[in-house]
C-alpha cells in the first residue's frame, strides 16, 4: 500500500500544480488502505507508470504492514 509523503500531501494544497492532472489523481486516493495493484491499474494500466513517478519523486511512499 502507498501513503502521501509530507512532499505529497504540499502537492495537494491550493496553489501547488507541480504535477499533471492523472498524477494527481493518483496522489488524491492513495490513503495507505487501497492496495498499490488497484492504483496502478487506474487509466487503463497507465496507473503503474504514474505511481513509479509519485515514488520516484518522492510524493509516495511504500506502508509496510506486518499481517
């Protein structure tokens, strides 16, 4: 699962536009309850391209949770 980073979350507030519109969108729903498979799969697929740039920029980040 994938959570904002602080970088993300300044991303999101009015005014910030650093990012295209589908990053966004991507960055807006990733709470660290859906799984990363169902953010990458947004877009027809392109999702997994958008979430390995939020990562790569810092804006995401992976949750580790012990089950």
């Amino acid at each position: 699962m994938l959570i904002k980073t602080d970088k993300g979350r300044n991303e999101l507030q009015p005014g910030q536009r650093a990012l295209g519109q589908r990053v966004r969108a991507i960055l807006l729903v990733a709470d660290g309850r859906k799984p990363t498979a169902s953010l990458q799969a947004l877009f027809n697929g392109d999702g997994r391209a958008l979430v390995e740039q939020l990562l790569a920029g810092g804006y995401l980040c992976l949750l580790y949770t012990s089950r």
